[in-house]
C-alpha cells in the first residue's frame, strides 16, 4: 500500500513515520527547502523522541522519502492526507486555512487515479466539506472521497501516541456516492496494525470527526484549568492539591489524568484549538462560554505566576537574581509556543529581576521569544549558582534529580517558588530553604 503526506512538520512527519514503521510506503511532501533538504539529509528539524530513528529506519528501508513533487507524490497513492498547518487567523481567532485549501487544490490536480484526500490538520468543522468542494471544483473528472482523521498525538510521546492510541477517530463523507464505503476501507487497511492491537477505531461523520478533536483538546484545557483553580484554593485552605487530584482521579468517571496543577498550559494545541472552537461556537450561534471561561482563567494565570515569585521575595525582585529551571510549556520537547515562561519572565524582567535561565531542549526557541539580557546557563545547577531564587517552570526530569542541599549550596538566597511542584517540600525545607510549591 502506498500514500502520500502532504506537510512534513510535526504531525504529518510523526504520521509518516509511524505508518511507514506499519510496513506502507510513504511519501512525504514538504516545500520548504530547508526543511525538506534537512529532512532528506536524515536531520530532523523538530524535537520528538525516538523520531530520528523511527525516521532513520523507515527512509534506509525505502519506505519513507520526502520530495516537493506533488504529483511524483501523489501517484499511486491510495489515500493523500492532508497534514500541512492551520495557525490561529489574526483578528478573529479561527483557524487560517489557506495551507489546507492550497493543498487539496495542488492534490486535486495532481491525482490521476481515485484516492481518499484526508484531512489530518486540526481543521473546522465543514473542512472536510470544503475541501471535497475544492476537489469538485477542481477536477471534475476524478473519482476520490474524502475523510477527516484528527491526530491526538502529544509533544515528547508522539510515537506511543501514535503506536498505541487511545483511540482513532476517522470521519467519512457518508453522503458523497457510494456512501464512502471506499474511503473505509482503505483507511481500514491502513490502520490494520492497530485493529491487531485493540486500539479502539471510530468512524463517523465528517464534521463529527472534526469536531472531536476540538472538543477533546477543549475539555482537558479546561481539566487542568480546573485543578489549577483547586490548587490556588488548596492554598488558602491548606488542603494538598495532590491529594484532592489523587482522590478526584480514582473516581473513574474524571480519571487521573490532567491533573498536575502548573503555571497554566501552553503550547501548539490547547491554546490554538481552545481560541478557535470558541469562534466556531461563537459563528454557529451556540457560544461555549466554558472554553472562554478557560482561556482567560488560564490567560490571567500565567500573568498572576510571576506575582508568587515577587511576593515570596518580599514585593520585589529589583536587582535580585532569580534562576529559571525549564522554559517549554511541558518536558521532552523544544516547544516554545504559548509557554508560560513567556509572560512570566517578561514580568520579571519588567520588574528588575536579573535571569539566569536554563533548558534541556528549549533554549535555542526560547531567546527570540524571552525578555533581552536574560542568561542562558549550561545546566539547571548552572542557573541556580549565585541566585536569590529559584522559579521553576517545566517539570523536567533531570531537575528532579538536584538534592536542595547543592541548591542551598550554590545559592545566594533561599527563596524557591516551585510551579510544577518538581521538589519534596520537607527535603527542601529540612535543607533549610524556602519553599513554596504550587497547591500545597
Ligand atoms: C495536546 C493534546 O494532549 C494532544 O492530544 C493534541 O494532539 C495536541 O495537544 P500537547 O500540546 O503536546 O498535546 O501537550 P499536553 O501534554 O497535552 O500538555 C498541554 C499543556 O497542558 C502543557 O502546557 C502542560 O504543561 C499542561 N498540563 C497538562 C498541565 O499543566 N497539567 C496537566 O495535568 C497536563
């Protein structure tokens, strides 16, 4: 079986990659030069663990290439999908869709022979709709269905996600002739691997599918929005936000998951989908003002972050050094999108803090993006060296593994504001620190 991946950045590459690994041939079309020489010198241009190598096995096998010729691409391809960006439109918060619709123009007339045009972006719904529209207008000559299967996939565990979905969500045109029993079937095929492994598949309507994946990055937004919330009322109660997520999470109608109360989320999904199901909602005149709700909670929470840090200080940071461990919105990847260490450090410098910053992965995005004069350190002891406090803001592992006695050590202060609650308090406190984690 052969297909072709239209966008070779994080989903459509994490795609490709995985059903090459299923044993179908792949081919990738990516059009920025940079990107696609990178990728064909073996380089990947984006942080995922266990990518390089997956990328690396697949290509020497000869079941992944990457290419810029479309048609080469899409010959003999039973399925197309369609995975190239969809970032957040300026103005209105809905998804800009000009890169999905150029590419189902381009695969329009491209295709000598049937295929399914599937959607993997996270699109609208009515994109799927839309884009068999393109396909129509187009080619009026070709026979092709179209599907729309969202991608779950988290940053840093790409490939298990992958390898090992909760669940698959395939959308089908049901309406469009033959009632797209073509398009299930191919797709069915494709997905072989997974039936083998239990892996829950679920076909449905176009606009079902599509709507989804909103709807599943909306609810866990708001999940952690939530015990954020708990978290700052377990503060002023003295209940332990640990305790009350273990205790919520046992009950199997919330689940543990989503649980971990931080300095509110970032990144390339939750922000994005959260802004645009809210226009969605908003233009079908049924308003979500849950997800609103959740966006400016969450908004309000990263500027209130840096406020701890100030007050655990004493009401000022002015000439005070602070080191920083972690500046990802999460671990094991070199995402900088939305962090919360943006706005937080921006505060911080506003307010005279002098920051020595460090991150396994990220430093590299993260210097455009952060306040100038910031100082980038060599390792998390590194950025603790000589600082009145410490802030961390991703829960990396290897932070885990600093004893707080080398932090009293190599610190100037005392002064430890915690937002992923990454330290033991009574390790810290018996260190002689002052604590202060996130909940507790
Ligand atoms: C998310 C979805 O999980 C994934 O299904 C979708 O395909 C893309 O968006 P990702 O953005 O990679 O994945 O990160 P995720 O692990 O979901 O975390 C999102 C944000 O929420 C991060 O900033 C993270 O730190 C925060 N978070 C997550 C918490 O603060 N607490 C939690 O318990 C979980």
């Amino acid at each position: 079986m052969r297909i072709a991946m239209i966008g070779g950045g994080y989903v459509g590459l994490v795609s490709a990659a995985c059903f090459a690994e299923f044993g179908t041939e792949v081919r990738v079309v990516e059009t920025h030069p940079g990107r696609l020489a990178a990728l064909r010198e073996g380089r990947i241009p984006i942080y995922e663990p266990g990518l390089d190598r997956l990328v690396a096995d697949n290509t020497t096998a000869g079941r992944l290439s990457f290419g810029d010729d479309i048609a080469h691409a899409v010959d003999g391809a039973e399925a197309v999908f369609i995975a190239v960006g969809t970032p957040t439109r300026r103005g209105d918060g809905h998804a800009d869709l000009t890169y999905v619709h150029e590419a189902a123009d381009q695969v329009a007339r491209a295709l000598t022979a049937h295929a399914v045009v599937v959607t993997k972006s996270t699109v609208p719904v009515g994109t799927g709709r839309k884009v068999a529209e393109i396909l129509r207008r187009t080619r009026p000559d070709l026979d092709f269905d179209v599907a729309s299967n969202p991608e779950f996939l988290r940053e840093g565990s790409a490939i298990g996600d992958f390898m090992r979905p909760d669940r698959v969500v395939i959308g089908i045109d049901t309406d469009a002739p033959g009632g797209g029993e073509r398009a299930r079937e191919i797709l069915h095929r494709l997905y072989r691997p997974l039936y083998l492994i239990e892996a829950p598949i679920l076909f449905t309507s176009l606009e079902s599918a599509e709507l989804i994946k909103y709807a599943s990055n909306a609810f866990l937004a708001m999940k952690v929005t939530f015990i954020n919330e708990m978290a700052d009322l377990c503060e002023r109660v003295g209940a332990d936000v640990h305790e009350i997520a273990r205790g919520m999470g046992l009950d199997n109608r919330i689940g543990r998951k989503f649980l971990h109360a931080g300095p509110g989320f970032g990144g390339s999904c939750f922000p994005k989908d959260t802004r645009a199901l809210v226009a969605i909602a908003e233009e079908a005149g049924a308003p979500s003002r849950l997800i609103e709700t959740t966006i400016a909670v969450n908004e309000a929470r990263k500027e209130a972050m840096a406020g701890r840090l100030i007050e655990a200080c004493g009401g000022s940071v002015a000439g005070l050094t602070v080191g920083v461990l972690g500046l990802t919105f999460k671990p094991e990847t070199d995402d900088m999108r939305d962090a919360s260490s943006i706005p937080i450090l921006h505060r911080l410098a506003e307010a005279g803090a002098i920051l020595r910053a460090y991150d396994p992965a990220g430093m590299e995005a993260a210097r455009p993006l952060l306040p100038e004069g910031v100082i980038y350190c060599t390792d998390g002891l590194d950025a603790a060296r000589g600082a009145d406090a410490l802030l961390v803001l991703t829960e990396w592992n290897e932070f885990r593994a600093i004893p707080p006695v080398k932090l009293r050590d190599l610190m100037a202060g005392v002064v430890v504001v915690d937002l992923r609650n990454v330290f033991d308090p009574a390790a810290m406190a018996a260190a002689g620190m002052r604590y202060r984690g996130i909940g507790r």
